[in-house]
C-alpha cells in the first residue's frame, strides 16, 4: 500500500460524492465522518474556523477503503484502519507537512496511528484519560415504570431553554465552549433537536438531544441531568423519548457515546436496549 493512495480535499460534496457510499455501508464507525462532513456541507467550510477543512480518502481501482477528516485548529478524525492503512496515511500526511493536535477513532485504529504518526515525526502520543464507548440501540426496552412527568420536544421558540442546558451538560463535561444568542448558531450543539422531562408540574429535570438524520443514522447527543436529581429515573426516560423519536424519524440505526468511567450510565443504556459496537479512543501529539 503506498501512502499515495490516499486522497486529500478540502471539497466536501467530492468527498461525499466519492466516499459516501462507503460511509453509509457501515454507519455505526462512521458516526463521526458522517456527521462532520454534513456540517462543513450544512454551514460551509469557513463555520469552523480560518483553515480549511480536509478530508481524505484511501481509494484503490475506483473502491474506497477508508477515511478521514480534519478541521483545523481541532483534531483529525478516522473510520476503522487496519495498520498498514494507519502507516500509510501517517507517512502521507508527515510529507505533505502537516502537524496534528490529536486523532480520535476506535480504539485499535486510534492507537495504530498514534504509533504511525510517532514513527513517522517524532511526535509523542498520550492517550487521553475520557474512554468512551460507541453503542448502537437493538430492541429498545422503555424504563417501566416510567417517572412522573412527560417528555416536551423544545421548538424554536424554547432557544434560551437550549441554550440554559447545553450550557449547563458543557460545563458538567469540561467542554471549553460559549453558549449565548451571539455564539449559539456556531456551536454544535445548535443542529440538534432536543427533548426535556418535566415533572407534572412542568418543572424540567432532565434533557437529551439528537443530531439530524444523516445516512439511515441518528445519534443520540446530549443527555443530561442536573446531580442533585439524578438517580429517580429521568434519565432514562428523556432517553428512551429521544430514541423513539429517533426511530419515528426513519432512522434504522441509533447511536450514542458513553464515557466508560460512568457504570451508571452505562449500565442504563444497556437496560434500554443499547449494545456496544466499539470502545473509542483520542490521543493528543506534543
């Protein structure tokens, strides 16, 4: 395999165009190709940042093998590489010049190219502590019983209640990020719908977002309840809404992230039908 094999764009309708099919085939590993690639297509390149987004694909005799993404200043993202494929792509992009912050991917293939990338420019790997695991939903399993209360998809005219929680989920997870009606349209928290519980008295207790349709796929992303009301099930109520919704928009995959440091949540996810299909990985380069 020659690390000229691999494609680069910055166009992201050729990537698509050429990649798609590929993407779509498995889309589940490509959670992260698909969904980056319909926002640079939704906003257009200059959404994220001054640098242009690239995207790559590994392309032999008309077939694509594999992909990547990279949005300057953020990390670089990968579907599944064997590691051949990962020292390739790291030999190809260290002659073309470029210098990583980071990679992400499932777990092998994150490690395979942390290694390829040390070997190829010196660069130090450090895995980072967040693990996450990538789960798909198989027969979903609603809590029973249910809590009191019922679920309320927020509209356009709820924005400040979206913006109160997925200001409120950023801060409970570290994420560096300004969330006010100035800066809202360039977060990604803004291309989500989003569902609240509310107790009946219309108090809202819990919250779960979805992205938006993309290859057969919907992502469950976020889900968040305040810690001095957790454990009375919401939770899993406001996720199992989500994931119904999900459903009833025609999504015949549905996939959601959990940090592996979090028994509780995962453990949830399982009991509503949700089962793993890759542990995750990042690692930062110095």
């Amino acid at each position: 395999m020659r690390p000229d094999d691999w494609h680069l764009t910055e166009d992201v309708d050729d990537f698509l165009a050429r990649a798609g099919d590929f993407l779509r085939s498995r889309p589940g590993p490509h959670v992260m190709q698909l969904t980056w690639a319909e926002r640079v297509r939704a906003r257009g390149a200059k959404a994220f940042g001054t640098e242009a987004p690239v995207f790559g694909l590994l392309e032999r005799a008309g077939e694509v093998h594999a992909t990547f993404y990279r949005l300057p200043p953020r990390g670089f993202g990968l579907s599944p590489l064997t590691p051949e494929q990962a020292d390739s792509l790291a030999a190809r992009l260290a002659a073309l010049g470029h210098s990583l912050p980071s990679v992400s991917a499932d777990h092998s293939t994150a490690t395979a190219f942390a290694a390829a990338w040390q070997r190829h420019t010196g660069a130090t790997p450090k895995i980072r502590d967040t693990r996450l695991r990538l789960y798909r939903l198989g027969t979903l399993t609603p809590p029973e019983p249910m809590p009191a209360g019922r679920g309320r998809v927020l509209g356009e005219q709820d924005l400040e209640q979206d913006m109160f929680w997925c200001g409120e989920f950023a801060k409970a997870v570290g994420e560096d990020v300004s969330i006010d009606a100035d800066t809202w349209a360039d977060t990604r928290f803004a291309d989500k719908r989003y569902t609240l519980w509310e107790t009946p008295d219309g108090t809202p207790v819990s919250i779960a977002g979805m992205n938006p349709l993309i290859g057969g796929q919907i992502q469950v992303d976020i889900v968040y309840t305040p810690a001095d009301l957790r454990g009375r099930g919401y939770a899993g109520a406001v996720t199992a809404e989500v994931s119904l919704a999900a459903l009833a928009a025609g999504a015949r995959d549905v996939v959601l992230f959990a940090d592996l440091s979090n028994p509780t949540s995962n453990a949830l996810y399982q009991r509503l039908g949700y089962r793993t299909l890759t542990d995750w990985a990042a690692y930062d380069f110095s």
